[in-house]
C-alpha cells in the first residue's frame, strides 16, 4: 500500500495549508505596519532632564559600574558653582554606550539613582560602521525641553515618537521590585513628560507598602 500512501502525500500536505488559511494572520507589513510595543520594552537610552532644564545625570557612574556588557563609559566632573550642569556636586561630562556591545538588559535604569538614564521604544538604529554604533553624550541627552536627539532623519523605519515613548521599566520597578508597592512615586518630573505616573496592574491584590516593610523586617 505504498503506492497509494505516496499518491495521497501531496493532498495531506495541501490539507495543511488549507487549514493554516483560514486561521488569523499573525505577521505584518513591517515597517508599513508597526506593532505596538509594551510600555517596559528595552529600546534606545536617553538621558534626561529635570523639569527645571538641568542634567539628572550626576555623573557618578554606577550605571558603568553594573553594566554586564561593559559598555558605558561615563566620566564625572565637579559642577561649576556658577552654572551647575546638575543637582548634584558632580555631572557625567562624558557619557557614552557602545551599542553593538548592549544587551538592553536594562540593569543601568535600574541602578541609577536619579532616573537619568532610561530606555526609550526606538529599536531601528542600523549604523554601517562600528564608531556610529558609540551613541555619545550629545546623541543619548535630550534638550532642554526635553526633546530627545536621534543620529539619523525620521524616516519609515525610525518613528522619532518612539524616543518619547518609554520609561515603563523605571515605573514599574518599585522598591526592592515588590509588587506591594504599586502605586509608589519614586521618581523625579522630567523635562517636556513632567511626572510620570506609575504603571497600573502590577499585580492583582497590592499589598499595603507599610505591611510589605514589615514583612521585610522579619
Ligand atoms: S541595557 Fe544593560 S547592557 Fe545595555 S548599557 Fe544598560 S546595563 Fe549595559
Ligand atoms: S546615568 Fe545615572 S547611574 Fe549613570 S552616571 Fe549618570 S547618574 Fe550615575
């Protein structure tokens, strides 16, 4: 019976497609077509501003410190009395991530103290030399307002609202990651978003944050 389990082969196999038809279509026409990104998605950094304008880097380089890929390279300097860069005695007066390197693992928006660093939805960054993939200072620091900087022209590839999109790791990552602090503002306003509000439906039944600390403390 051979023969005729040969001869049925191609009806089986055309049996397959036809069921895979009629079910939904899960790709799209990427880049005509984008999907919408979940609000803790790791993408480009940048580095922010207070609301007053001033850098909320304080150049104290614990994001280069916990970096797993090694690829910050921050160096701080003393603020100038006069005209401060940043709230701090210090400001990160080189700042730079190697990309290529970059895992976008996020440990660097979890370790800064001051929220300056955070990641954005921007992930189309296609450079055609290694140096152009060192995002430096200039490139990773919004402006005053707020409005953050992009090497390369909007196109259909690079949607430039996806760098205004983000911050959700840093609002969702409360004190020591428990859920039983949701809801907790921790973070300071920012040049152009001013302040963020915290990420809804971390978990199903927020505990009390008193009630977690003790928890803690046993
Ligand atoms: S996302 Fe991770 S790998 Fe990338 S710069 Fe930050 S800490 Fe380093
Ligand atoms: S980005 Fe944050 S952790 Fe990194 S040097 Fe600046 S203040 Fe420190």
């Amino acid at each position: 019976m051979s023969w005729f389990a040969d001869l049925l082969g191609p009806f089986r196999g055309f049996a397959v497609t036809m069921r895979q038809v009629r079910k939904p279509r899960v790709t799209i026409k990427y880049p005509d077509e984008k999907r919408v990104k979940p609000q803790r998605f790791h993408g480009r950094h940048v580095l922010n501003r207070n609301d007053d304008g001033q850098e909320k880097c304080i150049g104290c380089e614990l994001c280069a410190g916990v970096c797993p890929a090694n690829c910050i390279y921050v160096r701080g300097a003393d603020n100038p009395t006069d005209a401060p860069v940043s709230q701090g005695e210090r400001y990160g007066f080189v700042y730079e991530i190697n990309l290529l390197r970059c895992i976008f693992c996020a440990l660097c928006v979890e370790a800064c103290p001051t929220e300056a660093i955070t990641m954005t939805h921007l992930f189309e960054m296609s450079v055609d030399n290694r140096d152009d993939a060192i995002f430096t200072r200039d490139e990773l620091l919004v402006d005053r307002d707020g409005t953050p900087n992009h090497p390369e022209p909007a196109s259909k590839l690079i949607d430039l609202d996806e760098l205004v999109a983000g911050d959700g790791w840093m609002r969702a990552t409360s004190s020591s990651g428990k859920a039983a602090y949701e809801g907790i503002v921790a973070w300071t306003p920012s040049a152009r978003t001013g302040l963020l509000p915290p990420e809804k439906g971390q978990s199903e039944s927020p505990q009390d944050p008193a009630e977690a600390q003790e928890g803690d403390d046993t």
